[in-house]
C-alpha cells in the first residue's frame, strides 16, 4: 500500500516526539498497524517502546534475506512456499505482511543533465490522441512530435494513424519549417525506427535509413527502458496535451493542423529557452538554424505505394475504400500511390485513375466514364447499377425492395420509381420517406411518393423540378398542328356528280 508522505511523515513524529505506540497510531489515522509498522522500518531510525517480541520467522530471516538480495522481485507467495518447505508453519497472509518489512527498496536513481550543442540533436516521438470518427471509419489522431534539443522548438502535426509514411511526412514538414536538418535525430524503439534489437546490436528500419542517408543525418534509438534520454520530447508531448490539445474544438484534421501551426509559431514559441533564460524559443531557433543541415535539393518521397488486385468489379481496394478503374482491367494486379489529398492507380507506368482521397469506409469513389463504359459493354447490368445506386444513396431502400420481392412486385419498375424520386427529392428526403412507408407497411413507390408530398407540403415549399424527359418520350408528346381540310372539300367538288 502506498501512503501520502504527508501521512507518512505524521507517524515518524507521533512515534518518535510524541512516544505513540504503534496500535495508538495506527487506531488515531486509521491505518493498519502493518502500515504503520513498515514506515517505521523504512526510516531506519530506532524505534522506541517495547522490546520487540520472538516471531517464528525469526529463524528463516537469514535466508529470506539473502534470497531477497538476488531476487528483488520474487514474490511473497513464492517465498512462503520456499521457507514452508524448509519447515516454516505461519500463515500465508502473515508471512506476505512480514515480508514487507523486510524487502529491499530500490535506490533511486540520480541522472545528469543532458546538455547538447545548437544544431546537433533533435528527438522524436508519437502521441497518441484519441481518435476521429469520420463517416463510419474511427480512425487513430497521432500526433507527430519533434523537438529541437538546444532551442526546445516544437513541431506539432496531426495524422491519422501512425504509419511509416506519416512519420516520413511528419520528418519532411519538420525539416521545412526550420531550414534545415539536425545532425542526430533520436527515436524511441519504435517499430518505425528499429525492427529487432539485441543488447546492443540494432537491425533500423531500412526505409528510415534511407531516409536518413537522403537527409544526411543520424538515426540513434535510446536505450531500453530509458525514457529520461529523450525527455525534452516526452515533456513536449505533455506540454501539448496540456497547453494545446485539452478542451480544444475543431471542425476536422486540416482545422487542427491550422490551429496547431499557429500555435506552434505563436504561444510555443513565445516560452523561454531552458538553455538560455534570457531568449525565447523563437528568438534560440534563429540562433540555432545556422547550425543546422542544408536540405537536399529534392525531398524524398512519401506516397503511400501497394500491390492491389482487382477483382471482377472494377474497383481496386485501398485503405477501407473502392477506387474505380477501367472495367478493361479487372483480374489484374495494379499498384496504388497515394497521398493525403489523391489516389492514384497505375498499371506500369500508365496512370489508369485519380481519385480524392477518402478516409471514410465502405465507400465507393467512382469517376462516371468508368461506369458508363462498362454500363454500354453490358447493357444487362443497368438494373443492378440503379439498384446499387439507389442502395449507396439510401441504404433503407434495400428493406422497402426485400419486403416488395416478398409481395411479387414488379423490383425492375419499382427500382425505377424510387431512383426518380431520389433524383427528384434528393436523398435525405427520400430516406426519411421510405422510413415512414416501411412504418406502414406498404413497400411501395406510391406510399413513398405521397409521403414525400406530405412532407413537402407541411414545410410549404414549392413542388418540385421535373427532369427533362428522355427524347423518344418528348417526340411521342409533341403537339402535332391539325391540317386544313380545303383541299378536301376540293377533291369533292371536282369529282361531285349530282347522280
């Protein structure tokens, strides 16, 4: 049980000053007597009282002592059955009370401050900050973090999920905001960095060393278990949980990322340097830049770049999304290069598609001349293609379609209706509608057309525009001019015969 030193430091003065029995101390602070017990053994200060009475463990001391002294750590319950086997008769719980008193406590340790040139060291590191929704994709907000090590300035950037290409690109803006490159860059073990380590043999992640080579600098990764050699960023990504992140609002990742560059080169850089009291970071980071690295000429790449098959629907795969291709190249393997704005789909060297890059999931990203092509290569799939439409757009539309094939409707005339009354209403409508007729359980586009109405008329707005009509239909429905009928009454009189 760990205790207050407030609460820790009222017992040596009851005990020592006031001459308290333990009992006394224990029953006044309402703590147990074994608490009470162990704080005075940890003072190493005599106690005073009564002499302390025989116990059976007495004889085993010697023993648990030493065993103790090689293994720190071993438990009380493996050491009771341990001193058991070697004729001990106390109780379990006993005994783990006793062995408190008498367990080593770790010394603590005492570190030098590390001190580093201007120019020569930055550290890096992730943090991980909850998570977005977007559409139906949770998706992880990590914050990539790199700290100068002489001027304490902080780059800050937000993506979504630590990936080898985010931390790249995290590297890459870093690198532009201050000119230029540090000499070392320190990691933690993070796979990113470090794939496999023993003892002091490091297997790098080779796209990092490449990355390194391209930059010019020295990828180093702390000790195991020793936090404190990069604690200037570790004590950075607080600072951001603390004086930027908490209780901070924003619309989406771009909105964050604007907020945390100002913040970066406004209140972050506005706190004075731990180096040198007397600037701020602002004004240490011109000082330091001078010291830093030149850019190469060109940054190195950091598109995403995957192998995907297309299946026998013309889409390629790529992080939880459908990417529409030329329906020519289904059953194939073509390669994805990606970024945060666009992606990509080439066969070869040959960039078959661009699309906007989309974080949701499930979704379909199409360009139209892809469907329509496929849609004039296979006519027959023109009624899937409405239902897929009309699915992707109101996904309830499936029920009202499942409950009508129960009926024996006609699904072909009824897919029809609905995609008119979506182009019509829009979708937001037109699912709302559905909702209502399923509630009335007439699956049917006519319950669904006269909901829409009903809707349209309690919030009083106009009907409707009508889609222009298709052109056979406009050609039967044009008015035809009614002939005048003189040259009949012509033919009549030139060929009347009075008999």
């Amino acid at each position: 049980m760990t205790i207050l030193p407030e609460l820790e430091a009222q017992i040596l003065r009851y005990y020592h000053v006031e001459k308290w029995r333990t009992g006394t101390i224990a029953a006044q602070l309402g703590v147990h007597h074994g608490t009470v017990s162990r704080v005075l053994s940890q003072a190493g200060l005599p106690q005073l009282g009564a002499p302390r009475r025989a116990s059976a463990i007495d004889p085993y001391l010697p023993f648990i002592l030493e065993t103790l002294e090689k293994f720190p750590t071993l438990t009380a319950s493996r050491l009771h059955a341990m001193v058991k086997s070697r004729g001990y008769l106390g109780s379990p719980d006993h005994f783990r009370h006793l062995i408190a008193l008498h367990r080593p406590r770790p010394k603590a340790e005492a570190y030098l401050r590390l001190r580093t040139l201007p120019g020569e060291q930055a550290q890096v590191d992730w943090g991980h900050f909850g998570h977005l929704q977007i559409g139906r994709a949770r998706r992880a907000l990590m914050g990539f973090v790199m700290v100068l090590s002489w001027s304490r300035m902080i780059y800050l950037r937000f993506f979504l999920g630590a990936h080898m290409e985010n931390f790249l690109r995290g590297h890459v803006g870093a690198f532009a905001a201050w000119g230029g490159v540090p000499r070392t860059l320190l990691y933690d073990n993070l796979k990113s960095a470090v794939l496999e380590r023993q003892g002091q043999a490091i297997r790098f992640n080779p796209v990092l060393l490449g990355f390194a080579g391209h930059y010019r600098y020295e990828p180093r990764p702390v000790a195991v278990a020793r936090g404190n050699e990069k604690g200037r960023v570790e004590r950075a990504i607080r600072y951001i949980r603390d004086n930027f992140f908490a209780s901070r609002t924003f619309t989406d990742l771009n909105d964050l990322n604007a907020q945390a560059e100002a913040w970066m080169i406004g209140p972050a850089a506005d706190r004075r340097c731990p180096e040198d009291t007397t600037l701020t970071v602002r004004e240490a980071l011109a000082l330091e830049t001078k010291h830093l690295l030149a850019l190469p000429e060109n940054p190195y790449p950091t598109d995403e770049q995957v192998a995907v098959t297309v299946n026998k629907t013309p889409y390629a795969r790529f992080d939880l999304n459908d990417y529409s291709v030329p329906h020519d190249y289904v059953q194939r393997t073509l390669t994805v290069v990606s970024n945060l704005q666009e992606v990509r789909i080439l066969n070869g060297q040959e960039i078959l598609a661009t699309h906007p890059r989309s974080f949701d999931k499930g979704q379909q990203i199409e360009i139209t001349a892809h469907i329509d092509a496929l849609l004039e290569h296979k006519h027959q799939a023109s009624q899937h293609r409405g239902t897929d439409r009309l699915a992707q757009a109101v996904p309830q539309s499936r029920d009202l379609l499942t409950q009508a094939a129960d009926r024996g409707e006609p699904l072909g005339r009824i897919t029809a209706a609905l995609l008119d009354l979506l182009d019509r209403y829009g979708a937001t409508e037109l699912q709302a509608a559905i909702q209502e007729a399923l509630q009335r359980d007439v699956p049917h586009p006519n319950a669904v057309r006269m909901a829409l109405e009903r809707r349209r008329e309690a919030r009083e707005l106009p009907p409707p525009v009508e889609i222009a009509l298709p052109s056979h239909v406009q050609e039967r429905d044009t008015p035809v001019q009614a002939h005048k009928l003189d040259s009949y009454d012509q033919i009549m009189e030139v060929g009347h015969d009075p008999d």
